[in-house]
C-alpha cells in the first residue's frame, strides 16, 4: 500500500533536488570564509570595472571643458579625489557584497541541513 506522507516527502525532496539544490549544493562546497571570500573579490573587480567605465564616460563627456582647464585646475586633488572616491565605491560594494552573501551561504547551509533532515526521516520511514 502506498503511504501517502512518504510521497509528499519524496515529491517535496526532488522538487527541492531540482531547483533550489543544485545551487545550494555547489555553495556548501566550499567553506564559508572561501565562498564569501571569492565572492567579494568577483564584486571588487567588477565594482572597478563599472568605476573605470563611469569615469571614461565622465571624461568624455567632459572633454572640452577638462582640456580648457588642464592647465588651471589641480591635477593632483583631482586625482586624489578620483581615487578616494574609487575607494568608497569599491569599499561599500565589498560591504554589501559581504552581506549579501554571507546570508546567502547561511540560507544554504540552513537548507540543506533540513534536507538532510528530511531524508533521515524518509530513511525512517522505509525502516518501519
């Protein structure tokens, strides 16, 4: 006979299996500190690509007037002033980042530890 709490326990599990899992899976690989570790530098170097990128507009869009001021204009605060505000930009990034997936480890973790759950209890189950 069919035990009706044993199929909604398995559909539940390999619905879980195929979406959520795999992801949660290929995180808990790694340890923790490694994970949110790698992650964070994936955003630094893409926060400074965006940075260098923003700046290249800026520069050209303001190409006339920067040319009729070079001569003028500090060119050592300005570029003091470009690098602090690179480091904000990075900084806070790094921040969020850190954030963001450090919770997204934690989720995993915690998912993956009722998986397991469950699959003790399925393992229970086909012991009775």
């Amino acid at each position: 006979m069919i035990n009706e709490e044993k199929v909604i326990l398995m559909t539940r599990m390999a619905s879980y299996e195929e979406h959520e899992g795999r992801k949660d899976i290929s995180i808990t690989h790694y340890f923790r500190g490694d994970y949110i570790g790698f992650q964070v530098l994936k955003s630094v170097i893409a926060a400074t690509f965006s940075f260098f990128a923003l700046f290249a507009v800026y520069i050209f869009y303001n190409f006339e007037e920067l040319m009729q001021d070079i001569y003028n204009m500090d060119l050592l605060a300005f570029g003091k002033s470009v690098i602090i505000r690179y480091l904000c930009m990075v900084g806070i990034y790094g921040v969020v980042s850190y954030v963001v997936f450090a919770s997204k480890y934690s989720r995993a973790r915690k998912s993956l530890k009722h998986y397991h759950d469950n699959l003790r209890k399925l393992s229970g189950m086909y012991d009775k």
